[in-house]
C-alpha cells in the first residue's frame, strides 16, 4: 500500500491533504468529521487585523454613543478597549485540543509590531504552526512595488524571529515577478509557501447602483497556476511548497505533486462534497500510485517540473507560441457556424 505521508513546513503529516484556511472550522462536529476522513492539517481561520479594528471601534462606538454628547464635549472619537482577538484565539485554541492532527493559525495584520504581536498570541494557542496572508491593495499611486516588497518581507524576517513556530507564507499572484519575491522570503527563513491566495473583490449591483461582497467557490481549473509556479519553484526553495485554489480530486493532487508541490490545500470542493471528499480523494491518490508503482510522495514529486524536464520551455513563452500555433482546434470543438 502506498505511503502518503509528506513534511510540511518541517511538520510531519499523514498525507498531503490540508484543510485551508475557512468558517469550516467553526462549524460545531466539522472539524472532527474532517479529521476522520482522513486530512492531515487544518489551517484555522484567519485573525484579521482590520477585523479586529472594526470590532473595537463599533463596541466602543456602541457603550459610549452618548456618553460625552453635550455642549462642553471633550472628545469625538472614542477610547477604544474592547473586543479584541481573544474569541478567536480561545476558540483557536478548542480547537486544537479537539483533534489529533496539527492545527495552523492563519494571520492577516497590517502593521509590523501588531504582525508580531498577533503572531506571538497565537503561537500561545498550542497551534504547531502560523500562515501568513500577505496582501497589498494598491491605493497611493506614489508607493512604489520594491517597497511594497521590502515590508513584507521584513514583516516575515519579524515574525520568524519572534516565533519558535515554523511559519508558512500565503502570497499573491500580484507581483511583478512571483519568483524572485518568494526567493527573497525564502531567505528571510520562510518554511513554506502557499500558491496562491484568493481575495474577495467588490462587484456592482447595476440596479441598485451600489457595491457589493459576492462569495463564490473557486473554480476547477483555479490550480493550473499554482501548478506552473510549483513546476518552477520545485529545487530552488528551503522551504515547502503547497498549492491551493480549485483542487477538487485526486487527479488534480497528482498533478500538482507531480510539478512539485509537497501539499495541497482544499475548501471548496468540501463545501460542494462534504468531508467525505478527503476520503475519495487519498483512495483514489493511493490507487493511482499503485498502479504506477511509486511507494511514496517523494517518487513522483517534481517529476514535471523545470528541474527535471528534458524540455525546461514548457514553462516558458514557447508554450503559449505553440498554443496559438494550434489555436484551429479551438474551432473545432467550438464552431462559429
């Protein structure tokens, strides 16, 4: 029988399979139904900064509304001391002690000192390791993408060394070379990184001309690109690599490991196919490597990839060039007339 155990981010872990970060957690008997369907991690929820902000002020907004309305008033703003994240972390932390399999917290902070503050609570939760949400939402045309880069990497260099907690990496596809910005984290001693985080972003609701939140499940092809960027990662980083975004079934685990992912992070398919998914999905891992003869993870991971292709250009532009050199196909399988 096929063993499925894989390290990441020097944790060890029974398969590749990790819950990512989602309201799954909260939900009273899903996290155990997970566990006993066989995922090797959970990644908690994760604790934003702006959340927390928002909180403090609407309680503190709330208890003092009318406090010192008068026509002597000392102030307009209020004291915020309240709420905070320590639901989350008690929550966190009940969790962790309600399964056997390792648990991740999940940070998403604006500023440094609360980077490391949050980090610091959250490493006290007992969690066997932290997941960084990094994220800039361009707002000030003067801020320039070196230094956008350079925070955050700071913010890693931080954080690693305020935690004795291995410490994974969410990013962006929105750099202007992922590539050299993962190496650079990697060096800021990163131990792994996730591929790629998906961000909610506002939509228009045309008839009542206003903004809205949609939430939407990714996609099935959502993969293909944290598959490329594994395939080009693979060999050239100290640090793990999980791919995340759309991976639904086994064959889409195959491939990424294949490229040269060491784990995978999955939601929306346990949203579409309940817990029971994550038992399919290593049956069908496990007979596929049966039947390829490969005894481990470690056989097949990175066989795709650039490292160990005899045709490094299929991750490179020659691979679009012969795509439009075949694009008649695309007419075939979708006439015009």
């Amino acid at each position: 029988m096929a063993d499925l155990s894989t390290t990441y981010m020097g944790i060890k872990l029974k398969n590749p399979l990790i819950l990512g970060s989602n309201n799954l957690v909260v939900k009273p008997g899903v996290p155990e139904q997970l566990e006993e369907a066989g995922v090797g991690a959970i990644v908690y929820k994760s604790l934003f900064e702006e959340q927390v902000q928002l909180e403090d002020l609407q309680m503190s907004e709330d208890l003092a509304e009318y406090e010192y309305r008068n026509a002597e008033m000392e102030r307009l703003f209020p004291v915020i001391e309240h709420a905070g994240p320590k639901e989350h972390l008690f929550n966190l932390e009940k969790l962790k002690k309600s399964v056997s399999i390792p648990v991740i917290a999940s940070l998403n902070a604006i500023y440094e000192p609360t980077w490391i503050e949050y980090a610091k609570e959250l490493e006290k939760t007992g969690v066997d390791g932290l997941e960084l949400n990094l994220y800039a939402v361009p707002g000030y045309f003067e801020v320039s993408g070196q230094s956008i880069e350079d925070k955050q990497v700071q913010v890693v260099r931080a954080v690693k060394q305020a935690v004795n907690i291995p410490v994974s990496v969410k990013i962006s596809l929105f750099y202007t070379n992922p590539l050299n910005f993962i190496k650079k984290v990697d060096e800021a001693g990163a131990d792994a990184y996730v591929l790629f985080n998906r961000f909610f972003q506002p939509d228009v609701d045309v008839d009542a001309e206003e903004f809205y939140f949609p939430w939407n499940l990714s996609n099935r092809k959502d993969h293909l690109m944290a598959l490329r960027f594994a395939g080009l990662l693979y060999g050239n980083l100290d640090g793990s690599i999980c791919a995340s975004r759309g991976v639904y079934n086994a064959k889409d685990v195959i491939k990424l490991v294949l490229a040269g992912a060491d784990t995978v992070q999955l939601v929306s398919t346990i949203y579409k196919n309940k817990p029971e998914v994550v038992t399919e999905i290593l049956k069908d891992l496990s007979n596929w490597m049966d039947e390829h003869e490969y005894k481990t993870l470690d056989d097949f991971r990175g066989k795709l990839s650039r490292k160990n292709l005899k045709d490094p250009f299929v991750y490179q532009r020659g691979q679009y060039v012969d795509i439009l050199m075949k694009s008649d196909d695309v007419f075939k399988k979708y006439p015009m007339v």
